[in-house]
C-alpha cells in the first residue's frame, strides 16, 4: 500500500503558526516596561543569565518551580511542551501566597493550561497582531508564527485594562 504525504489544505497555517523549533522568546523590551511601569516587578521567573529583566531571577538550573516566589513576579516561560508547569505554579502562588504574576504566553485559548490556570482565574490582554521578539543578540527577528497574550494573576482588572489600551492602541 502507498503512503500518501500530501498534507490537508489549509495544514500549512496550522503547522507554522502553531508550533515552533524556539521556545525561548525573548520579551520584546517595550512590553516589558509597560508592564514594570505598573507592577514595579521584584523576579523575572522564567530568564536566564542574558535575557533576565529584573536583579533577581530564576533560570532552568535554579528552576522558579522548586521556589517561593517574590510578591511581584513577571514571567515569560519556555513556549514549548511542560509550560504548563510554569502557569501551575504561577496560579498556585497567587491562591496560596496572593502573589502577583503577569506573563507573556502564546494564545492558545483551546488549550488544557488555558483553562486550568488562566480562563476565569486571571484576567488576560489579547495582544492585537504579531509581537515581534528580539534574540539573545537583541537583534529583532519577523513576527512571531503565534499571537500573544498577557496573563496577570492577582492584579486589578482595572490596570490591566489600561494596559490593554496602550498595548493595542499604540501607533507601530
């Protein structure tokens, strides 16, 4: 029997836009001081000696999931399999310590983690368009094959709509 490889119409969108090589998207540096501008952030939970953005951060090695959290954390995990993991535990310390976490996530709304950990948990800025994400070099690549998402656990949904307004009205 012959094997048929042709893919589906319409697969090529799915494959490209949905899954990625990369997991390690560096936050573009103006959300992040968007965001710090109202959230003045203690730990950058998901970095690594280049990437981290703020003086206290934990890294694979020192894993923020074998750790307490600081009061008001920003977190940008590894988009890959197991990031659920990372908004378990960013969830849990904000039901168990009332810290504040803010992330940057891929939106996948038709996901396990998007309705475990963020879907009536925590309050969530649809980025319009494709952010654009810089590399270890800081240099900026093409837009990025998913949309995106801010994700805050314990913050006023009054901010986060504020925040929501600059982020998806700002002039590119």
């Amino acid at each position: 029997m012959k094997k048929n490889n042709k893919k589906a119409k319409g697969r090529y969108f799915q494959d490209v836009a949905f899954r990625s090589e990369k997991d390690d998207w560096e936050t573009p540096y103006w959300i992040y001081e968007l965001l710090n501008e109202y959230f003045d952030f203690q730990c950058d939970v998901a970095a690594d000696e280049v990437n981290a953005l703020c003086d206290n951060y934990f890294t694979r090695e020192n894993s923020c999931l074998d750790q307490e959290w600081y009061c008001f954390n920003y977190m940008n995990p590894p988009y890959g399999r197991g990031m659920d993991v990372y908004l378990k535990k960013a969830y849990e310390e904000h039901i168990k310590n009332d810290h504040v976490t803010v992330a940057l996530v891929p939106s996948r709304t038709d996901t396990r983690w998007f309705h475990d950990y963020i879907y009536k948990k925590a309050e969530i800025i649809l980025i319009k368009g494709r952010l654009t994400f810089g590399d270890s070099s800081g240099k900026m690549s093409n837009p990025a094959p998913f949309p995106s998402m801010i994700v805050g656990w314990g913050v006023n949904p009054m901010i986060f709509q504020e925040i929501e307004d600059k982020i998806n009205n700002r002039s590119k």
